[in-house]
C-alpha cells in the first residue's frame, strides 16, 4: 500500500432525488474551483509567441511504502517483498518545448473539394529531469508514480498536420457521411437509397442506423425501415420504422422504445468552504409506446405507450397512457395514466403531471405515506413540495385520520450561503370528540379540540459586524404534543420555548442581546414561566496592565428577568375553576470588572488568581414579615447589592508518568496524569442575601467560603489514527472526582456545580455531594461517559448516569442508563413518584449505499418494569423503487395525558425514481433516507 502527499477534492454519489423536500439545500452559485492536483507542482507557461511555446512544471512526489524488495547480504534486491516501509521523496521537471512551429497556406477557391489548404510542421522537444532515487530497486513497480529513477529523458518528434477549409452544406449529408453496404442514387443524385447496415453520421452527436434508408435531400426527408436507432448524445430511440427530418432530426418513430438521461446539475462550490458534493450519477427515463413523435430536442409525444424511471430488463413499474407528453429535465404529462406494478394495473388517474427534470428537487406532489395507531385510527399523510429556488423551498401537507380528525402544517427551508440559513415547520390538527373502549370494557372519552405546533430555527448575518440568531419550539396543547409525536424526545417534552440573540464584537468589546422565553408545563393547566426578556450584555476582553503580569476585564448586564407561575384552582362546590398568575419577575443591572494574575512559573503547578467585584442592582426583593423575615411575596422594593470575590485554582503539583510500548498494537507510548485541583472561592458578606430573588450564578453569592478539591486521573495513548501517519497523543481516559466545603451551609444549597443541590428537598450541610465523573475515548469509534453523585451526609448514592456509544459508517449505536436513587431522609429521593431508572438504547445499520437499512430503538423503565417505547423501522432501496416502514409500541403510563395508556403505531411509505416520499409532521419515518 502507498500513501502518497496530495490534495483532495471531495465527491459524493447520490442519485438525483426528485420532488424531494429533504434534499439537502444549496446556496446561491458561486464561481467554480478547480480540481486538485494529483501532486504539489508548480508550472509556468510561456506562450510570448504562437510559433514557439514552453510549457514549465517543477512537482514533489513525497510517497510512502508499507512493503518493499528484501534485500539480500550484499544489499541487493530480491523479488521477495517484505513489511518493511520506505519513504521516498522525488522532484521532478519537465519542459515541453513546441517549435519553431512553420505554416503554408494554399488558395484554392476553385478546387472543388475545399477553398484552402493548410501544412503545419511542428518540432517537439520533451525533457524530464528527476531528482536522483537511491532507494528505487527497493521500489515494488505498479504504475507511473513508481517509476521514477532518477536522470534525464529527452524526447523529440516531428509532427505534420495538415488541414482543409471546406463547407459543409446545411441539411445535405455527404454520401461520404452515410456507409452502407450499398447505395442507389437518383433524381440527379439528391435522392438516395441506402440499402443494408446503413450508418448514418448527421453531424454532432446524432447517428441514426437501419436496414434500408430512403433519403430525400430536397425534401429534408429521410424514411428508414428495419432495426432502426435514432442516437443523440446518451438518448436512444429504437423502432421499426421511422419517418423524420434530416434538417431539424424530429420525427416520427412507430412500435418504439427509447431511453432518455436526466444529468444532475452541477453545484458550484461556496467561497471558503469545500466544494460541494458532485451528483455524477443520472436519472433515466425508458418510455415505449406505438407511435412515438419526437417534437423537441427532449419533448415527445407518445401514443398508445408509457414510461418509467425504472431501467431494468423487466420494469417493476411503469405509467401507461393514451397520451403522455414526455418533457426530459422537465415535467411529463399524462391522460388516462394507469400505473402497473409487474403487469398488474394498480392505480388509475385521469390526468397525472410527472417530473422529469434535471435538478435534484422539483416542484410536485410527494408520494403520500400510510399510517395506522390505537390512539387515531388508520391515517394518510400527503405532502406537495414547492421548488421555489435552488436555495429555498417549502412543503405543504396534510395527514387524514380516521379517529380524531385532520391536520395540516408547512415547512420552509432556506439557505442563502454563510450570511443566512433557516428552517420553520408549522402545524396545525384540528381533532374532533372520539370515543375509545379500554381493554376493562369502560369507554373514555376526548373533547373537540384544535391546537398548533412551531418550530424552527434562523441565522443571520447583520451590517456592522453582527449576527443574528433565534429558534422556537411551540405547542399550544401539551396533550396534543404528547400524544402526538413519534420520538421519545418530543412525546416527553413538557416545555415550550421562544428564543432569539444579536451578538457582534469589536475591538475586544463584545455585545450581546437575548431574548429567552421557557414555560415548563407541570400538567395541562398549571406552568411557570422564566427567561430574559430582554437580556443586554456587553464585556471587554481581557487585556494585560502595562508591563504587568496583571490582566484586566469587566462584564456589565441589564436584563428584565421573567418567573411567573400560572396556577388554575377548581372549587369543590362549584367546579369553577380560577385562573391565578403570580409575577415574581424583576429587573436586574450588573456590572462586574475583574482583575486576573495566573501564576504559571512551573508546568507541574499553577495558580489562577482572581479578583472581581459585582454591582448589583434588583427592581424587585422578597417582601419582609414583621420580624424582618423575608416572604414568597415579591414587591416593587429596590436593593442595591455589591459583593467581592476573590477565586485561586490551584491546579498540582502534577504527577507524570510515560510507558514506551513500540511493539502494543494499540499505542507506542502510553502517559498517565495525576492532578490534585483545588479552588478556593472567597465571597464577602451579603447581608440582605434573603431579600434577593434567585435566578442564576450572579444572584447566589451567600458570602463566606467554598473549596472544592479534587483528584484529576488523565490516560493518554499516542497512536496512529491510520497506517503511514505519525502517531499523535490523544486523551482515552479521564476520571474526576470532587467535593465542596462550605463555611456558610447555606451555600450547599444554591452551588450550580453540583446537578442535585437546587432540589428543593435539600439541607443545608457544610459538605457538598460527592461528584464522579468520567469520559473514555479509546477510538475514533468508540466513546463512554458516566456521572454520579453521592449525598456526603448519609452516605448514599443520589444519582448516577452512563453513556456508551460506537459509530462507523455502516453501525451506529447507543445505549443509556440512568437513575435516582433512594435515600429516606431526604423528600426528594424518598417519594417514588420522583424516582426513575430507564435504560436507553438505539441502533441504526444500513449498507454503505443505502440500499438496505434496519433501525432499532427502546426506552426501559427499570424502576417499573415495562417497555416505555419500542421502535423498528427498515428499508430497501432499488435502482427505480424503494420501500421503508416502521412499528412503534408507546406506554403513556398512568400519570400521562393520553385517554389509552398504550399506542400501537405503524407507517409505511413507498419511493419510485424521480419522485421522492417525506416524513410526516409526527416525525414517523425519521431514521429513513429520504
């Protein structure tokens, strides 16, 4: 194997999907790149003068051997090859020297075959000069990147050409033009009869062959009979006979079949980014019919015939009509079409519109998808894909079901390059009451009701260095966005979300505006609301003092800050229910300059010191009883609150040791690191702490001190990511493990580093919880994480969580564990209605192609003991047909809001080539190339 030094240009190979919408957008055309080449060169033209020419190259071949000659004890080659590598650089010149290049020119207007004559005389001088190889018998010989052996080669010539300036009168082929095995002329030689294996030369890339050709030069005529084929660059037309017009070549052919190709468009490459993905694949169309009129270079008129995107010996499907207007890298109309699958008539449609067009998206209706589940019956799922440009487009559909009623949603996608991209997908299901019996023979039953989804997100390139951002996930009914989505993910959301952000930097300074709207849902009536609306911050970077060692920055923040809780009551009496919203939000200025000295003198021990002072400014504080204690009521009372920081991470002293192991498979060297971490977080006293209303790290500082302290173990292996490459180190493995000391126990209860020290059911204790976590990455394929934490005071395991994963381009796998522990002191570990364990696991196969693929998926309730959800989906792609379904099982559970505790679902969803399918607004199908 070698390995030669080159550049790459990358390719894809995906057939052109048409009426696509999943189709991967493109930006606006931009000039293209040319190809790589084979090896780094530099070459320099000189063409001063037509008559003389040198054409300059100086490349570098840098090649690598993985085998090589043996040699034998006096240092000469055999031919036995051994594992023994070899590097071999070589550089190369080359001159092509063309001249001096000597002409002459005959007039001849008289001359009946051409009015001029033309004898050129070229001298050619090659010279190659290689660099000298003292390695090359060593060389095992495959092709020219092997066979340099150092010296020079000089290679001469002479080259005589000779041309001719002739007309070639329009519309009258020369008989020289036309071979047959014989000929008869007539009608003073302008008509002619060619007579057995008639091949026809029209010029171009039209070549027409028969049996028997009558041709009318007077008349633009031709009639030919007998095995005729029309050919026309990569378009057939093959007939029994065919009557067409030698000046225009549209005609008339009888019981024939023909193949047209549909190339993909070329896409040219962004500026500064790769080129894109060349399509080199095509699209056939084969058509048949009885009379076949050719009027257009790709437009047909077939009568009494069909066609099909699918070339095989026997098609598996075809479109039959009594007229069908076939339009290559367009679109094909039909009347009466009736679609066969095997011979067998399928589907009958007064009038259908086919695309037959060049690029990977068209505009048209989408094959619709089949659907059935407990909850809403049997269902069809429709789609109509908008083309709109090669950078934008848009998906209009609709789903039936027979239970519950209908729904209807668009998606939009744009790509217009770097400067701005988005997607936006809107639904809308409007169900009606149904009725369903439960497996205990009682009925439930469901109200009427219409609710909406939105989704989507946007980027944005502004003027004055700025970029904009923003997404929404939004549902209007919680029950419906359970219920009706297909992934665990969108079935166990509970919360809904309007984001957006301008950022923009300049001259160290950095701008930044959010806005941030999250309502989590605790069942269909009671939600509290939090965000930023809006939140503005802008910061310096840091920057050294003068001369110093010192480094200065300062951050400043002014927000509104949104917390609102919405509680609905229902009175036992009356049954009415109250509507409450209880606004704790407030508006919050900070502003917080910092100075920062890192103390870096020695590698195996460090110190980061650093000093900062928060100003900070809430609209709203806690209200105060008569005793001073601060209330749950929120008020319009200021508070003024300022507070210092000083923080020194200490990291070492650092414990180093290295393994050389030339002959691991795995490694040649292995490093084991051993880091002690300790910080140290000092805070000044906050005395109106109880007044502040919390919301994230700025609100928590409680005064008095924190040190955490830790112990880093960091694995690395230096390895070769691939064969002839130098090795290079890289992290495997890494475990961490900490814990927190408080000397004010109420920080225990507000340090966000810890993932279980914000449940409400905590102590205060001076201890934090033990925190455990560790990260593997042994391969490119392979990766492991895991996480706990152990409560400090009753010694007892409050969380932990593992994730495994392997992915190679044919296998993709996951599997997840996670689980809340019991601890019975404490309220929130020793309800089990807050306990969980779950195990998630997903695997997605398919072959490198795409033709054949399988995807399982499942979510394990542990802590229950059933099967939350379980997912297959699979599918098969031909040359001109494909197939994809998929089988879900859902157990809502009995605190879900659906009206069946179980949903059975099934979808199915079929593809013909040129017309593309989608996945539904449910997300079915989602694991399948589409």
């Amino acid at each position: 194997m070698r390995l030669p030094v080159a550049f790459l240009t990358f390719f894809a190979c995906a057939a052109p999907v048409l009426a696509q919408p999943i189709t991967p957008l493109s930006p606006p055309p931009a000039a293209a790149q040319p190809a790589a080449a084979p090896a780094p060169q530099i070459r320099y033209p000189f063409k001063q003068w037509q008559w003389f020419t040198v054409n300059n190259t100086l490349s570098w071949h840098q090649t690598y051997y993985t085998r090589t000659y043996a040699l034998d004890a006096d240092g000469q080659p055999t031919p036995v090859v051994v594992d023994v590598g070899l590097n071999r650089p070589v550089f190369t010149y080359q001159a092509q020297i063309v001249g001096p290049v000597f002409n002459r020119v005959w007039d001849t207007p008289t001359n009946g075959y051409a009015e001029k004559f033309k004898h050129t005389i070229e001298p050619v001088l090659t010279i190659d000069r290689t660099s000298a190889v003292d390695a090359f018998q060593r060389v095992v010989l495959f092709d020219g990147i092997d066979s340099y052996v150092g010296g020079a080669r000089y290679t001469y010539g002479l080259n005589n050409r000779f041309y001719a300036k002739r007309k070639q009168a329009p519309g009258q082929p020369a008989v020289a033009t036309t071979i047959s095995d014989r000929r008869e002329g007539s009608n003073d030689q302008k008509d002619w009869h060619f007579i057995g294996h008639v091949e026809m030369d029209r010029g171009g890339d039209t070549k027409i062959y028969a049996d028997d050709v009558r041709m009318y030069t007077g008349e633009d005529r031709a009639i030919a009979t007998g095995n005729v084929l029309f050919a026309q660059g990569q378009n057939r037309i093959a007939a029994e006979r065919a009557e067409f017009n030698t000046e225009t070549r549209l005609g008339t052919f009888y019981n024939a079949w023909g193949l047209s190709t549909v190339k993909a468009q070329p896409q040219a490459a962004r500026p500064g980014t790769i080129a894109a993905p060349t399509n080199v694949q095509e699209n056939v169309v084969y058509f048949f019919g009885e009379k076949i009129e050719k009027i257009g270079p790709k437009k047909y008129k077939i009568t009494n015939g069909g066609f099909s995107t699918c070339v095989q010996p026997t098609p598996r499907w075809d479109l039959h009509a009594g007229t069908v207007i076939l339009n290559v890298d367009h679109y094909t109309l039909l009347t009466n079409a009736v679609m066969t699958v095997k011979g067998v008539p399928m589907l009958y449609l007064p009038i259908l519109y086919y695309p037959t067009k060049r690029e990977d998206r068209a505009t048209g209706f989408l094959i619709p998808t089949y659907g059935t589940s407990s909850l809403r019956g049997q269902a069809l799922h429709n789609a109509f894909f908008w083309a709109i440009d090669r950078s934008q487009d848009a998906t209009i559909m609709h789903d039936w079901y027979s239970k519950t009623g209908q729904g209807v949603g668009s998606e939009y996608r744009y790509n217009f390059g770097p400067s701005a991209s988005g997607n936006f997908l809107a639904s809308m299901l409007d169900e009606h009451a149904t009725t369903y019996v439960l497996d205990d023979g009682t009925q439930t039953t469901t109200s009427a009701s219409r609710s909406y989804d939105i989704r989507g997100s946007a980027n944005q390139i502004l003027p004055g260095n700025l970029r904009a951002g923003a997404s929404v996930s939004y549902f209007s009914s919680i029950v419906s966005s359970q219920t009706f989505n297909t992934n665990i993910y969108d079935a166990s959301r509970n919360s809904r979300s309007i984001r957006g952000n301008v950022a923009g930097a300049w001259r160290g300074y950095t701008l930044n505006g959010t806005l941030d709207y999250l309502e989590y849902f605790f069942d269909p009536t009671n939600s509290s609301v939090s965000g930023s609306w809006p939140r503005i911050g802008i910061s310096r970077g840091e920057r050294p003092i003068g001369d110093s060692p010192l480094y200065f920055s300062v951050n400043g923040e002014v927000a509104r800050l949104l917390r609102q809780s919405k509680v609905s009551t229902t009175d036992a009496t009356t049954g009415a229910t109250t509507a409450t919203d209880i606004d704790t939000g407030l508006g919050r200025f900070d502003v917080a300059p910092q100075i920062r000295y890192p103390f870096k003198q020695w590698q195996w021990f460090t110190v980061n010191n650093t000093l900062s002072w928060h100003q900070t400014y809430y609209t709203r504080t806690y209200a105060l009883d008569a005793d001073g204690q601060p209330t749950p009521v929120v008020v319009d009372v200021g508070l003024n609150r300022p507070v210092f920081t000083y923080q020194a991470q200490i990291v070492g002293p650092v414990f180093n040791r290295v393994w050389d192991t030339p002959t691991n498979g795995y490694a040649e060297k292995f490093k084991h690191t051993i880091e002690p971490v300790l910080t140290i977080d000092r805070t000044s006293a906050v005395d109106a702490f109880q007044r502040v209303v919390l919301f994230d790290g700025i609100d928590s500082y409680v005064g008095g001190a924190r040190y955490t302290y830790g112990l880093n173990n960091r694995f690395y292996a230096k390895r070769k990511q691939a064969p002839g490459q130098p090795a290079v180190a890289r992290e495997i493995v890494d475990v961490e493990v900490s814990q927190s000391y408080y000397t004010n126990q109420a920080q225990s209860l507000i340090d966000r580093q810890y993932q279980t020290t914000l449940l409400s059911g905590n102590q205060p204790n001076n201890f934090s919880p033990i925190a455990l976590r560790v990260r593997a990455m042994p391969t490119n394929e392979v990766n492991a994480t895991m996480s706990a934490e152990f409560d400090s005071r009753y010694r007892s395991l409050r969380t932990i969580s593992a994730q495994g994963g392997y992915s190679t381009p044919i296998l993709q796998a996951s599997l997840s564990w996670s689980k809340r522990a019991f601890i019975a002191e404490l309220s929130d570990f020793n309800n089990p209605a807050f306990l969980d364990q779950s195990v998630n696991a997903s695997t997605n196969l398919r072959t490198r192609d795409n033709k054949y693929g399988t995807q399982y998926s499942f979510t394990y309730d542990v802590l229950r003991g059933g099967f939350t959800q379980q997912s297959i989906q699979g599918f098969y792609n031909a040359q001109c047909c494909g197939l994809a379904l998929q089988y879900q099982s859902f157990n809502y559970g009995v605190n879900s809001f659906s009206p069946i505790p179980a949903d059975h679902r099934f979808f199915l969803s079929f593809t013909l080539a040129g017309l593309g399918n989608f996945s539904p607004m449910n997300g079915a199908l989602g694991g399948v190339p589409h």
